[in-house]
C-alpha cells in the first residue's frame, strides 16, 4: 500500500508546475495521515509543500471548487497555510506545509497545556475574520442529501438511528427559532486538523467548510477531542473574552450530539465505499451510541430549552 501510494504522489509531481525541475522518482516524498485523501509530505527547492491527492469517491460528496475558494479564504484569516494549487476538477492541492508543528490528537489536546484555549482563539480568529465561504453547512440537509447517498448502497443502519433522527427535530425547531449569525467555518474539527507549536494553533482541511453556525465548530471539536468539562470551557472561555452565557454553552452541546448524528452517516457511507483506512461500522455505531447517550441524558432537553428560549 505505501509503494502503491508514493507511486500515485510521484506520477501526480510529475504533472504539477509547482514541482517543476524535479525529478518525480526522487524527490523527497513521505506519506503522511488521513482518512479518506493521500497526503504527501514534499521537499523541493528547499521548500515543503502538503500534497493531497483525493479519496476515492469523495467526488460524491466534495466539491473541490468550494473547498479550494475556501481553503484561500482560511489562509487570508491568518489560521490556515497558503494555498499554493488547486486543481478543481482533479481535487489535487499543494499547500505550504508547516514544519515544527505538531498534529494534534485527543491524548495531546488532555494533556498539552492551553491547546485547547489555543483553538478556541484559532477558532475566534476564523470566524470573526469577515471572509465569505463558498457553501452553507446546513446539518439537516446535509442528513438528507447523505441518507440519500445510501438510499443507493447497499448498508445497514445501526439500531435505532432513525428513531433519534426523529428525535432530533426538536433540536432542529430550537435552533430556527433563535437562529446564528453565518460565519466562516471549519464544520469538520478532527484533532489530526489542527497543528500547534505551544503558541499558535493553525487550521487544515477545508473539505467540508461552509458558512455555519459558529458553536458548531466547538461542539463538533469537544467531541473529536473527547474534552471533559473542563477543557469544554477552556476552549469557551478564550473564544467568549467574556465567558459564554447558557445560551452558547447550550448550542455547543446540542452540536455535540448533532454532529455525531451527521458523521454517522458520513462513516455509513465510506463504510459502503469500501474505505481500508478505518473500520467504518464501528465508527459509525461509536458515534451513534455516543449521539444517543448525550441526547438521553437528563440535562439535554435543558441546553435545547437555553437556545430556543434566548
């Protein structure tokens, strides 16, 4: 699989301005993470470069336009590299790469002192910056159009999912009767999209980034890191100066629950893509029973309650 996958970066540098002069079979290039993309650590003249290379079937939910106007814009707030290409019809991206940062897990954000506080204020920056995304994240029709993805695959559902998606329409009445200011957001806060070197958190991936409710990046981050309450309010207090009100503390938690209902789906679908890079039924049931957990607890209804009644 890694000689299979250094082979597709190098045939892909062979074609790419950016790399021109080097000779693609042996320039310096390492595989790094991710779960659906290739991505390539790449030395040139002196310069390293984040090569990306798209997963397959990400065609079916991705679009490269969107996410490259947006992953610029990121980088013009100041919270993301330099875009340095773009193919928006091949998906293929060459970005600056940011050596000395370290990519951040949920062990790491527990343990790293103020990483969490660092991403609220990386967050901050992001959504106060004024730039414009192309897309709007719009969760419950983003369940839509994925339920409608696999109405077409051949996948099973985990116990019950439906039943709490009927559920959730009281979260969903919640958030249009008091609904959010749209602002640039990232919309897909894994820990392995966040670099940090003690001082600076920064910000990659902009695939799923869209104009959104800004409390959905922090609910869907505090779930992505498994933060406790503590580190919850870590991240709360550096993004509110003045510490958020129960109306905010209410949204990042129903997020929390929503997000883990979207990404099931998310997980259902590279589940039925035969995607080798994770077992895709068991991160789906995770999240789902992670989802169902939060939503059944006793203080839910009150956090939906804070946000329709603000």
């Amino acid at each position: 699989m890694t000689d299979e996958t250094i082979k597709q970066a190098r045939d892909a540098i062979a074609g790419l301005a950016v790399f021109s002069g080097a000779d693609a079979q042996t320039i310096p290039v390492t595989r790094l993470g991710g779960l659906t993309n290739l991505v390539f650590r790449v030395e040139h003249n002196s310069t390293v470069f984040c090569l990306r290379l798209p997963g397959q079937g990400t065609e079916e939910y991705i679009d490269r336009k969107i996410e490259a106007h947006n992953a610029k814009a990121a980088a013009r707030a100041g919270v993301s590299p330099k875009v340095v290409f773009a193919d928006t019809d091949t998906g293929v991206m060459v970005s600056e790469f940011l050596d000395g940062f370290e990519t951040m897990t949920s062990d790491i954000f527990a343990t790293k002192k103020g990483a969490a506080g660092r991403a609220g204020t990386a967050f901050a920056k992001l959504h106060n910056s004024g730039e414009t995304f192309q897309f709007r994240f719009e969760l419950f029709s983003m369940i839509d159009e994925y339920l409608e993805i696999l109405s077409k695959k051949t996948v099973e559902f985990p116990d019950g999912y439906h039943d709490v998606l009927a559920e959730s329409a009281a979260v969903r009445e919640a958030l249009n009767a008091k609904p959010a200011a749209l602002v640039p957001c990232h919309c897909d806060p894994l820990c392995e999209n966040f670099l940090d070197d003690g001082k600076t958190m920064w910000i990659i991936d902009w695939e799923y980034s869209g104009m959104n409710d800004p409390l959905w990046d922090l609910g869907d981050l505090s779930v992505e890191g498994c933060f406790t309450e503590a580190l919850d309010m870590e991240m709360l207090n550096a993004y509110f100066p003045g510490g958020p009100g129960q109306s905010e503390v209410g949204r990042m938690v129903i997020y929390k629950a929503m997000c883990d209902l979207l990404w099931t789906l998310w997980g259902l679908i590279q589940h039925a893509n035969d995607n080798p890079a994770e077992d895709f039924w068991t991160y789906s049931t995770e999240r789902f029973e992670r989802c169902r957990k939060l939503m059944n607890d006793s203080s839910f209804l009150a956090h939906v309650k804070a946000v329709g009644n603000t």
